[in-house]
C-alpha cells in the first residue's frame, strides 16, 4: 500500500545531531529502502509513531525514579533497626525483596535506554 505523503516538516540540526541521527537511522533495520539504503524519514517516523513519545519515557522514568526513592526509604528502616539491635529475623527477608524490586526496576530503566527512547531527551 503506497502512502501519499505531502506534507513536510523542516528540522534544523546541528552536525553533531545530525551525525547522531544518521547513525542511529543507520543502524535502524526497519528504516531502510529496499536497496539497503538510510531512509531518514522512515526512521525519524518510527522513533515519532512507533517507539514510544519523549513525555511517556519521562513520565515513567519519573515513576521509576519515585519507587526507587521510595525502596531506598524502606531499605534504611531495616537498616537502622538492625544497626539498633532491635530487628525482627523478617527484616532481612524484606530487605531482599527491596533490594529485588530495586533490580527489577533498574532492568526496566535499561531496557528503555536500550530502546534508544531516553537519547531523544538527552540531546
């Protein structure tokens, strides 16, 4: 099915985002012609539609930000309690499950940044 796209967008770039862009369209499978050759539309539409927006990336690394924060909080309670002497033998078992979570949300960051979403708010 041919699209019919007139419609145009003029972007100005630096030579440094440029070259980023050229690289990262480069390595992008989805965005090359059939002959094998860079099509910078066709990459520049699939990070826009496709991959996800930059205020739904940053909204979720604010997310994961605040439970990371919020692990930490609990993390130090178990600590001071067993630096106090007074803890309970659960306090270690909740400590690895924060320290787990604390994993877990770390693994979901870098899979985000593997998906080249977090450049786009970075350059």
């Amino acid at each position: 099915m041919k699209t019919n796209r007139t419609n145009y967008v003029h972007l100005r770039l630096t030579e440094r985002e440029f070259d980023i862009l050229k690289k990262l369209a480069e390595e992008d499978i989805e965005s090359k012609t059939l002959d094998g050759k860079v099509n910078l539309s066709a990459y520049i539409r699939n990070v826009v539609f496709v991959n996800g927006r930059p205020k739904d990336m940053k909204r979720e690394l604010r997310n994961l930000n605040f439970q990371i924060r919020k692990i930490g909080v609990n993390i130090n309670q178990v600590v001071k309690r067993i630096n106090s002497g007074y803890f309970f033998q659960d306090d270690a078992l909740h400590l690895a499950e924060e320290l787990k979570k604390i994993e877990e949300l770390e693994n979901k960051m870098l899979a985000l940044l593997e998906e080249g979403i977090l450049w786009q708010s970075q350059s």
